[in-house]
C-alpha cells in the first residue's frame, strides 16, 4: 500500500516547469516524503526528499503544503531526459520505500 | 565511483528451475535492499539486510524466494522451482543509512529481467 497518489500521467514541453502533485493525506508527523525517478529500463534513482520545509537540489524543488497531507515535485526547465516514471513515496521503515505506480511524464520537443 | 550492479542482466529460465541473483552493492553501504517490480507496477519491496543480517524478509512472497549477504556485502536473491508468476525485473539497492534514523538515499542497480517460460 503505497498511500500516495498521484496522477497517471502528465505532459510538458521542453524548457517548460513541470508541477508533479502527490496526495499524502495520511502521512504521520515523522514521515519523510521522497521522489525518485525511472527511466526506461533503468533502476529508479533518487531525486528528492524533505520533511516539512520546501527542498531545492540541483535536480528539482518539493513544495510540502503546511498540513503535509500534499506535496509538488517542481522541475524548473523540463528537458527530454526528464521523461520518466515519477514516484511520490511517504514515509519508509528501517529504509524500504513504498512505491505506487508513479506520474509518467512526457517531454515534447 | 561504481554504482550498484547487478548480474545477470536478463535471465530466462524454464518453470520449475532454480536461479540466483546477484547483486554487488556500492562498496561501504551499510544497507541492501531487494525490490520486484512487474511489469508497468512500480517496485515492490522483498527483503532488507543491514550489514549481513537480514533485518526484514516480510515482502518476499513464498517461501521459494530467499536472500543471502554472507559478507555483508554482496547478496543473492535465490528464486527455488520457478512460476510463470515470478517474471519480473528484480532490483536492488544500497544505502550508507544505518539503523532506521533520519533517511538516506537509495542507489538501485539496473535491475534483472527474469522470463519464466
């Protein structure tokens, strides 16, 4: 149970900001929120993580709402090479990430 | 520095045969994760081992599936009289996390695409 949820998929256009939302309503006060990302037939990789203030990386940014029961994943400048799976994960135990089915996003030219 | 890797990286075995694989961690993480994702799921962990002790085995799905880190360092995930039902990309990956404090990164490996015909 991922407890997550986010949108099957979204659309961009290159150099565009992509706003990537996740519901997390029943996140627990010590639940990290974490993005990682999966390109085609690759591992997932890490993109960001934070608990309750907003997270800038060289990757993304992660807006948490006040409440925490949501979150954005902000890509500034969509390129092709963001065309991936985006998963949204709350919280984890002793490390494991609880992944859902994620946000395909689609980089148009 | 080497990532995560694993091997082989496609597998094809015939229902009923046994297979291993093996994954080689980034040299001085602490924590090894193995993942199993069907095809267009997101992964769904199996197993976590901290150091060469296997601290939390509750995704494996039979008791088919079981894991070794001997070293504390390299694993095997060993699949027993394989089903149709076990293809999947089997991922694992590493972390420096150590105990369950505070959250840490995990670096995954490519994956292996097992095929049970």
């Amino acid at each position: 149970d991922a407890k997550t949820t986010q949108p099957n998929s979204m659309e961009s256009n290159e150099e565009e900001p992509v706003h990537l939302p996740c519901n997390h309503s029943t996140i627990s006060g010590t639940d990290y929120i974490h993005w990682y990302r999966q390109l085609p037939s690759q591992g997932p990789e890490y993109v960001i993580h934070g608990l309750t203030s907003n997270v800038n990386n060289r990757m993304a940014s992660l807006a948490i709402a006040e409440d925490r029961k949501s979150s954005t994943l902000i890509l500034h400048r969509a390129t092709l090479r963001d065309a991936a799976v985006y998963y949204c994960i709350r919280g984890s135990t002793l490390g494991r990430l609880y992944f859902g089915r994620g946000t395909q996003l689609t980089v148009w030219p | 520095g080497a990532g995560v890797s694993q091997s082989p990286r496609y597998k094809v075995a015939k229902r009923g045969q046994d297979v291993a694989l093996r994954c080689d961690p980034i040299s001085g993480h602490v924590s090894l994760f193995w993942y199993q994702q069907a095809l267009g799921q997101g992964p769904e962990f199996l197993t976590y081992f901290q150091n060469e002790a296997q601290l939390d085995k509750s995704g494996l799905p039979s008791d088919r599936f079981f894991a070794e880190r001997p070293e504390g360092s390299v694993s095997t995930l060993k699949i027993q009289r394989t089903q149709q039902e076990d293809s999947a990309v089997y991922l694992c990956a590493s972390s420096s996390q150590r105990g369950t404090g505070g959250t840490y990164e995990q670096y995954f490996g490519p994956g292996t695409r097992l095929t049970v015909t």
